[in-house]
C-alpha cells in the first residue's frame, strides 16, 4: 500500500483501511479453517475486588474551573 502525500494523524485510520481491516475480519470469521473455542476455555469466574476501582483520571485533586471563551454560555 502506498502513501498518499497527504498525511494524517500517527493512529488515524483511513476508511479504506478501515473497509480493508472489516473485509479480513469477515473472511476469518466465515473462513472454513475457523474453530470456535472449546467450551472448556469458556469456564465463569467470580470476579471479586476488595478496594473499589479508582478512576483512569482521578489526579487526586479537584480540577480548576476553565472559563469560557467570551461570548460562550453554557446551560445545564
């Protein structure tokens, strides 16, 4: 696959991409050689925690107030 000159972001994705990485998940899912998992491997498991989970973007601390740009409202 070659590069076109205009670039985008590292990570982005192009819907071409997109559409090529769709059509190689449907051809492996629909492929003969697929083999679902043996139930064996599917065995539930109690999920137990005994602190509660901290949240991805807790800083311990409260976070300043932005203010808007002028001429920007909000409403709740």
């Amino acid at each position: 696959m070659r590069h076109c000159a205009i670039r985008v972001p590292e990570g982005a994705m192009s819907e071409a991409e997109f559409n090529l990485l769709l059509d190689a998940v449907r051809d492996a899912i629909v492929h003969d050689d697929f083999a679902p998992a043996p139930e064996e491997e599917f065995v539930p498991r109690s999920w137990s925690f005994d602190a509660t989970p901290k949240a991805a973007n807790d800083n311990e601390g409260a976070w300043p107030m932005l203010p808007f740009p002028d001429g920007w409202y909000a409403a709740c």
